[in-house]
C-alpha cells in the first residue's frame, strides 16, 4: 500500500481504529451478555449457521474418509464372518430367551409341587396330582378342567384342594377330563368351622366375585374379623382341618336376623395350574333315611299302644 | 526476508475471502486431545495477517464479522471470538507500519504479544462465564504464533504469483 493513497483515503475512511475496537467490543460485550443470561439468539446463530454449515461438512470431510477407507478393508476381509457370526448369536440369544422363560415357569411350578407332595403326610389320605387344562370361559362359572377323568378313578364329589387349602369339588367326570366346581361358584356349599371357638357353619360361594359368604349367621354369633373357617368334617364330604376361608368382613344390621359376613378362600383358587384330588376318604356310615327313621318311629309308638 | 512492497500487487477480495473460508475449514477439522490443544487458532492467524497487510480493507469491522461465523462454527457464545478478534485486528491495524518495518522474526515477537491478548480475552469471557480456565488452550498461542512466518511466507509467494502472471 502505498502512503499517499493512505493519507489521501484517511479522512474517507470514517470513524478511527479506536472508535471501531470500542463500538465492536461493546457490540461483543452486549451480545455475550445477552447470550450467556438470556439465550434469545438462537435463531440468529442457526441462521448463521446455514453459512457455516458447508465450511464444517467439508471440515469433517477427511476424517469420515479416512474412516470409510479403514472400515471398507475392514469389512471386505471379515464381512462373511460377521455376518455368520451375528446370525449364530442370534438363533442362540433367541434359544436362550425362551430357555430363561421357561426357567422362571418351572421354578414357581416346582415350588408348588413340593408343597403339594408335602401336604398328603399331614392328613391321612391319598391323593393325585392333576394339572388345569381349562378355564371355564363363562365369567359366572367358576370351573375349571383338570386333565385326570374317569381313567384315573376320578369320582364325582371328590375334593380339590391345593397346597394351602380347598379349591373345590368335583362335579362332572369325563374319561379323560374332570370338571371342578371351585368353591366360589355360586351356591356352592362348604360345612366349615370357626377354629377359635369350633362355631359350625357353612360358607357359600358368592358367584359373581372371588368371595365367600357366612348364610344364617345369627348376629349374636361369635363371629370376629381374621376368624379362619376349616373344614368340619361333618357331612363327610370334605375331610376335616382343611383351611377353607377368612373373614374379612362382618356386617350385623339389627334389621335383618342374620349378620352378613364376607370370607376370603386362603387356597389360590383361581390361581395355580396343579390341584389336588383327594381319594379314598374313610366312608361314614349311611345318613338314616327319613322315612325309615319315620317308619320306625312310628311302629315303635304302635308297638307301645299295644 | 522482508518483501518489497512494491512487488506485491493488491490482493483481490476473493482471496482474501477465499484465504479465510480456509482457515476456518482449518479450524474446523476434527482436532483431539493434544492437537486440539496446540491447535493454532487458524483464522485468528490469517485476519492478523490481513490486518497488518491490508488495514484499509480489512479491519476490526471484518474482523468482527469473522469472528461471529467463527462462533457460530465453534458454538460458543456469541460475541467471545468477535470480541477476541476485534482487539486482534486492533492490534494489527496499529501496528501494522511498525510490523511492515521489521522482518519476519521481528514480525513474530510482535505477533506473540497480539496473539497473547486475544487469547486471553478469549479466555477470560470463558472465565467468567464457565468459571474455569484451561491452561493448556494457552499453548495455541504459541503454535499460531509459530506459523506466523510460514503463513506470511505462503501468501507473499501466492501474491507473487499472481504478479507473475498477470503480466502474461
């Protein structure tokens, strides 16, 4: 640059260097401020960025080459095996997969088969395993199938019970299949006790919810929440000991006779897959039939007036 | 080493452009670790150079400009380089007639003391904002200003060039 074009140009020039660094580095100060405390540049700095942008991807150019050089020799040497390989980890991953469900399954079903097998050694009767195979699908039945019928001896009226306590009865009996009524089926009924007080009674299935309910409580009755109900035995239909249910709710309204009592089955009744079928229950003797009972009453009173 | 001034045609403006679109690839290229630290700061180096050879075109305004794009490219605040590069055109177009007067080693110690304070501005705004400074971004200083000479080497021949074949 020669001196007398810069002295001549000096005065077109405007403001002095000075004037310039101070009016750019308040500019600067101010937007740094304005940046830092508030951010309200952000679409500023992406409409600048659409400037920047091509100088950057050209930047980053020689590197994604160099990079796509490396990885094609790479692959060109081990592609085959990769591909082998990932496809044998993935058969393998999906083996695993099913494997480890299966696992968690067989846990749970065995823990409960060991109860079950433990269960016959406290009471005094023989029994089969037998798996649930089907649901019943009316939601107001409460039956299940179980995959032993009448090629097991499966009798009607047997009782089903899990680990913990009764499930239900046997009410139909195929040859291959059996129907269990559980005890929550509506009107289904159980002779239980209460075991604090040996109070007799019978539970009746609700039907309509996983509940129980106490009929013809009177509202006198010793009856308290948490009170467990066992079979009683009498009837001999059930065996007698077995948890049935609990009470979790008493309501006794002076208006009605009766207190209506609410009970939980303690048994996993919808719950598990593998029941209990109880066999070979020792036969009470035969109910006296009534007219028999009347019959004789009445011959023994003729006998009298004779 | 000193060139003739006389020799040197005016640069176009496309060069110039041209010359700092490339030191912000430069900038842009994907520095790590060590290189990243002695990363010289590219367009700091070519506007300081454009300050002292051509104050009248290119100046703290340009300067100021640049260093916007250049924070828009390295996403930090904005103002922090445009702040750091207005002093550093400042610098340069004070000191251009007595930079013009030395020679290139002179030229470099000169340069140290710019390059010195623009990087400390630099710094300092990320002092106060992020509250921590990092001793090592001050090793850039010393590779710019090591590529001082190189560069003014590169464009004076470039120039030369250029006069060379103008003629023809």
């Amino acid at each position: 640059m020669i001196d007398g074009t810069q002295s001549h140009r000096f005065f077109n020039r405007g403001p002095s260097p000075a004037a310039r660094l101070v009016f750019f580095s308040v500019l600067s100060l101010l937007l740094l401020f304005v940046d830092a405390r508030y951010r309200y540049l952000e679409s500023t700095r992406s409409a600048l960025s659409v400037l920047v942008s091509p100088i950057q991807r050209l930047a980053t150019l020689p590197g994604a080459l160099w990079q796509q050089a490396g990885d094609f020799f790479i692959t060109q040497s081990t592609q085959r095996g990769l591909i082998k390989r990932n496809e044998e980890l993935t058969l393998q991953h999906q083996s695993d997969a099913a494997q480890l469900l299966q696992l968690q399954a067989l846990q749970s079903e065995n823990q409960q088969l060991r109860d079950l097998v433990g269960l016959p050694i406290r009471n005094e009767f023989s029994s089969q395993i037998v798996e649930v195979i089907y649901a019943e699908r009316d939601v107001f039945k409460r039956r299940v199938l179980v995959n032993k019928g009448a090629n097991a001896d499966v009798r009607i009226g047997q009782v089903v019970m899990d680990d913990i306590g009764i499930v239900g009865q046997i009410t139909r009996v195929y040859p291959w299949l059996s129907e269990v009524t559980l005890i929550t089926e509506k009107e289904h009924a159980v002779p239980v006790e209460v075991v604090r007080n040996g109070l007799r009674t019978i539970v009746f299935g609700m039907g309509d919810t996983s509940q129980l309910s106490l009929r013809y409580m009177p509202t006198s009755a010793d009856i308290q929440n948490d009170d467990v109900l066992v079979t009683s035995g009498i009837d001999g239909t059930y065996p007698q000991g077995i948890p049935v249910a609990r009470v979790i709710k008493i309501e006794r309204d002076p208006a009605y006779p009766f207190a209506k009592t609410t009970c939980l089955p303690l048994a996993g009744v919808d719950k598990n897959r593998h029941l209990l079928i109880l066999s070979s229950l020792p036969k009470l003797p035969e109910r006296p039939d009534e007219k028999t009972v009347a019959a004789n009453a009445e011959s023994r009173v003729k006998a009298r007036k004779k | 080493m000193r060139t003739k001034p006389e020799i040197q045609l005016p640069v176009s403006n496309v060069f110039i452009v041209l010359s700092v679109l490339a030191a912000l690839f430069l900038n842009g290229l994907p520095w790590e670790g060590v290189a990243l630290m002695l990363r010289p700061d590219f367009v700091a180096l070519v506007m300081l150079y454009w300050c002292t050879h051509k104050p009248v075109r290119v100046g703290v305004g340009l300067s100021w400009m640049v260093g916007m794009i250049a924070d828009v490219a390295d996403a930090s605040l904005f103002g922090q380089h445009a702040l750091a590069y207005t002093l550093l055109a400042f610098g340069g177009v004070v000191l251009h007639r007595r930079l013009q007067m030395f020679d290139l080693r002179q030229q470099t110690i000169q340069v140290f003391g710019i390059f010195a304070m623009t990087y400390a501005v630099y710094a300092l705004i990320n002092w106060q904002v992020n509250g921590l400074v990092a001793w090592p971004y001050f090793l850039g200083c010393l590779t710019s200003t090591l590529l001082w000479t190189p560069l003014s080497i590169l464009f004076q021949t470039m120039r030369q060039k250029k006069v060379d074949r103008n003629p023809t």
